[in-house]
C-alpha cells in the first residue's frame, strides 16, 4: 500500500505495519511487482533487482573492505575495535555469511524499515491498555472518527489537522524525511547501480578479458564500435568510470553510506552518518524499549558475548 506525502513511496510490507521509504525487495513478485508492473527498471522475472535494499547488500558483500572488518570482527577483541565498532557491522553484520534473503529476513528489513511506533494506533480496550501514554505524548495527535463519515473528507479533515502542526523532521518542500536507521544518500539509480556493478562483476570473473573490451563486452556503451579508430581508448576510459564509481561505492557501503561514487574520508562518512542518526532517533529509540516484535524470524546473536553498542539492531528481539 503505497502513502502519499513522503520523499518516495511508502510502502506497507507482506501485510505488517513496517513501511519502507524505497521500494523493498520481493522473492516472487507481489504487491511491490504488481504495483510497479511495466516500470522501465523492473524485471518481473527478479523483482528485488528493483530495490535499493538489495544492491545495498550487493555492494556490501562485495566490499573487500567490509570482507576485512568481517574478518576482524572474528574475535572478541576485533568486534570491540574502533575498525568494527565505526563500521557498518555492528547492524549489518558478518553479509557474507548465507544469502540475500536469509540475511533481509533476519535483519536486513529492521536496518531500512521507518519507525513502526509512527504508525496509527486505534485506542480501544486493548489499545488503551497497550498504548496509554499516547494520551499525553507530544508526538501524537488524538482524534474521534465517524465510522460512518465519507473517507475522503475523513482523509481531508485528518490532513488540515497535520498542517496545523509544527514541522518536525520534515523538509522545505513539508515531505516527512526518512526516519529508518539507515538511508540511501540522495535519490538511488538502481539502473546506474546495475551498471556499475556489472563492470566491476565482470573484471573480477574474467580477468584475463583486455580492459578495452569489458565495457563493449557488457553492453553498457553503444557509442562506439570496434572498428572505431579510437575505441580502445574510449572504451577504456568508460571502464575505468565505471569500475571505479562501483569500487567507491563498495568501500563507503562498508561505513554505512551507500551509493555514494566517490570514496568518501572518515570524517565525512561521520557527518553523513551523524545526521542520518539524528532523524533515526525514534527508530532507535523504540529497538531500546524493544517496543515491537520481530514478525519475520528471530535474529542472529552475532556478537558472541561481546558488549552491544547501544542502539544496535543486534538489541531487537521478538
């Protein structure tokens, strides 16, 4: 179900109130394919080539940096070091362990999903029992709905009630900003992700391929021909843009900044993800009350004893 009113869709997932900013990942189509059906970048045939939720785990298991943190974080010793610790493992843990789907089932979903406690809760009995503090609570609005009014002026009524409160986390333009606990930086080109990612896949399975040839070989450019008098060079040089936007891509995957096509310092990579965090508060804060329970499958105890960082996914338990 998709929600109007956000940077992009908000999507309702497998009939769960857990919503996604960008479109999540489907195993056999369904409401994400049938909605998107006909959409220039969607493969009926592999739907979750469509998210960004995906190629962000492909990008990542295909990090030789993160391969090095995962290594480190083998021993207790590594998983306390600054190396992991600054990382992106402490949420997205050891990727290359399993597939995609064990690892989106398993934790993926909870690292991109919005805040569930954003969701609206209806006060009766049951819900007065559970959710009592809503009364009170400054981030909630409480309100009586005729059951048997017309929903558009419902919906319209709501709305102008919205309005009418300040801000919040919420851009110029007044759409609600991502308050996941991770965020893709800017809008992702799941096809340019495809394309950098296939050059990059492609040197790394046929090394003994000349470098000239990988970007005509994968079919990225048409602008050229072998028989061009300069192709070789051209050709190299597209490579070469390509390779290293995925290889920058990957590095940066691994600090928990994805896509971004330059590799980015330490310091900038803590920017970015400081305010990142800063709109995660109330994602944070409801995994540390552990206010909702995990209605996929239970999560990996990856850290083995070692102390967890407080606010990590690894503290969401069912």
């Amino acid at each position: 179900m998709r929600q109007r009113g956000w940077e992009a869709d908000l999507i309702r997932y497998a009939n769960y109130q857990v919503y996604f900013q960008h479109w999540p990942p489907e195993q056999h189509g369904g409401q994400v394919a049938e909605q998107r059906k006909g959409h220039k970048d969607i493969d009926p045939k592999e739907p979750w080539l469509s998210s960004v939720y995906y190629h962000w785990w492909r990008y990542l298991s295909a990090s030789e940096t993160c391969r090095g943190i995962c290594d480190t974080a083998r021993t207790e010793d590594g998983r306390r070091s600054a190396k992991v610790l600054n990382s992106a493992y402490p949420d997205f843990g050891n990727v290359f362990e399993g597939n995609f789907w064990s690892w989106w089932w398993d934790r993926g979903w909870a690292l991109f999903c919005e805040p569930q406690s954003y969701s609206i809760r209806k006060l009766d009995r049951e819900g007065m029992r559970r959710w009592s503090s809503d009364l009170n609570a400054p981030d909630r609005l409480i309100v009586s709905l005729a059951v048997n009014g017309d929903h558009q002026r419902t919906v319209d009524e709501i709305k102008a009630l919205l309005d009418e409160l300040p801000r919040g986390n919420r851009s110029a333009r007044g759409k609600k900003l991502s308050a996941a606990l991770y965020q893709p930086s800017g809008k992702p080109d799941i096809p340019a992700l495809q394309r950098y990612f296939k050059v990059w896949d492609k040197r790394r399975t046929d090394p003994g391929l000349e470098i000239c040839e990988i970007t005509y070989k994968c079919g990225i450019e048409k602008t050229y021909m072998p028989t061009d008098d300069n192709w070789r060079k051209q050709a190299r040089n597209d490579f070469y843009r390509l390779f290293n936007k995925a290889d920058a891509i990957m590095k940066n995957a691994a600090y928990g900044v994805f896509p971004v096509t330059e590799e980015l310092s330490m310091d900038a990579i803590a920017k970015i993800r400081g305010d990142q965090m800063a709109l995660s508060r109330d994602r944070r804060s409801e995994i540390d009350a552990r206010l909702f329970p995990n209605p996929f499958g239970q999560l990996q105890e990856f850290w083995a004893g070692a102390q967890i960082e407080k606010g990590s996914i690894a503290q969401l338990k069912p």
